[in-house]
C-alpha cells in the first residue's frame, strides 16, 4: 500500500497492519471451526471482507455468512464460469460490463455497466451475472486498491426493449440489490443509472425497494448523461462517453482478454456446493500489505 493508502485504511477502515494481521488470523480460525461454508477463502478475499464492514469482526463474519449463503441458494450465479463455455463467450463481445481501466479522482473502481446490449432472448440472466463477478474479480486483481476505496457502478440504460424490461425478475432484483448490498466484498460507494427512459423505471424503482436506507442514498438515477459524468476525469472514460481513454470496443476487447489470461484464478473457487467446507489458502501478510 502507498501511504496515502495507509492513511486512508486507518481513518476510515479502522484497520492498522496489526489490526489486519490479528483480524485475518481470526476470521481464518473462525472459518476452520465452521462446518457450513459452501466455497473456498483465502486471505485477500477475508481481507476484502474485513474492509467492507471496516473490521469490524461480527459484521464481516455476517456478510461472510450471506455470500455463502447466496452461493448455496443461485449455484447457477456462481459455478461454471468458464469464459471460454460459448454463452459467455457472446456476452464478452458485446462487452456488457467495462470496468474503467483507471480509477476515478476518490481511487474508486468505476464499472460501466451496458444494461440494454444483450438479447434477451437469447442471453440468460445468470449468465449475465456471471459475466458481472467475472469483470468485477478480474478488476480487482487488476486494481487490488479497489478493495481499499470501493466501487462506482454506472448503468447506461439506453433504448430498451419490453423484453429487456420483462426479463429479469423481481426475485433476482432482489438478489441483485443483495449481491450489492451485503454479499459481495466490495462497496458500492455510487450507484447510478443514465439514460434512463420511462419504460425501464420500473426496474430502478423495485430495484430500489430492495435496498437498504444507506444504499439507497448513493443512488442516483438520470434520464440522460448530461451530468452524471461531472466528477469523473474524461482520460479515464471511452470516447463514446466523452472521454479519451479507448473506444469502447477497445475497452470490450482489452477486458475479454483480460478474463480469458485469468481463468484459472476465476475459477478456482468452483467446488461442489453440497460440499459445505471452506479451505483457507494462506497468503503472506506482506504480499496482503503490497496489494
């Protein structure tokens, strides 16, 4: 970590290089006494946790709980993630979900998200979502100080179809918001959806009645993309959004890529989710200090 990272971990994370170092061994002890644990952990994944609910030891067991808890309960979110299998091989070339390859001016990770790109009738809701966890982890290990000052996630919601709006359920909306919201170890620090017609209002509304008071403060909703750009720097967007970092079938490309080279480490976690046991890999504090 930079100083300035380590000042910010300190002041708004509550974490020192003991308190991580002591917290980690916990948690790790904690998940080696359970028996109930649907997916393999390591230590940059139990640190990711930690940061999220700011080391506080209780809140990140909960969230620990609940993203084993959606992994047992959506299997078909989170296994069988090959990018190579041919449907996520279609969703990376229409390059749906773009993290932006700089993070904006707070050290946030921003993810452009395409919501309308895909055909319905032919690309599955889970394999959307799959196509999400693959781009977010792949970030991450990209740009590991995300776990550090969490997440932007911008929604460009242009010209939707009926079927794009019927097609996803209010139950996975809510499973959506939750992955968001208490499940997955990251923050979502703003959540913001532009060029946004009537026709798919619906959705951000019921979306929005599934999250928390606190989630819901940090969303912003735009019927275009007049403003919702105001405080990101124009040399870390694509030029179709303004900006002077790639087109976006540069950004599509550069990140297919990017997921393919990572297989393995995507992956690695795809045990049998009757198999409720987790393995903590052991990583050297100073290799977690680094990233």
């Amino acid at each position: 970590m930079t100083s300035e990272d380590k000042r910010y971990v300190a002041e708004h994370l509550n974490e020192t290089d003991e308190i991580r170092e002591t917290a980690i061994a916990e948690i790790r002890h904690w998940i080696k006494e359970s028996d109930d644990f649907p997916a393999k952990i390591d230590d940059f994944l139990i640190l990711r946790f930690l940061r999220v609910g700011k080391f506080d030891l209780e809140k990140t067991k909960s969230r620990i709980q609940s993203y084993c808890k959606q992994r047992s309960k959506l299997p078909e979110w989170f296994i069988n993630k090959d990018p190579f299998q041919p449907e996520l091989q279609e969703l990376l070339d229409l390059g749906i979900y773009l993290p932006l390859r700089k993070p904006d001016s707070q050290g946030r990770l921003i993810m452009l998200i395409r919501t309308t790109v895909h055909d319905p009738e032919r690309n599955k809701v889970s394999d959307i979502v799959k196509y999400y966890i693959l781009a977010m982890e792949t970030a991450i290990k990209h740009y590991p100080a995300s776990s550090i000052y969490g997440c932007s996630l911008l929604l460009d919601t242009f010209n939707p179809t009926v079927r794009h709006v019927i097609q996803v359920k209010p139950y996975e909306l809510m499973n959506v918001v939750q992955l968001w919201n208490n499940t997955y170890p990251m923050r979502c620090q703003k959540i913001v959806f532009f060029n946004v017609p009537l026709i798919y209002d619906i959705i951000v509304k019921i979306m929005r009645s599934f999250m928390t008071a606190k989630m819901k403060t940090r969303l912003q909703v735009y019927s275009d993309a007049l403003h919702c750009f105001e405080d990101i720097p124009a040399n870390i967007l694509p030029v179709e959004y303004g900006g002077t970092d790639g087109t976006l079938q540069e950004l599509t490309e550069y990140w297919k890529k990017m997921i393919e080279e990572n297989r393995d480490c995507l992956t690695k976690d795809e045990t049998d989710q009757t198999t409720h046991t987790i393995e903590p890999e052991e990583i050297n504090f100073e290799e977690i200090t680094h990233l």
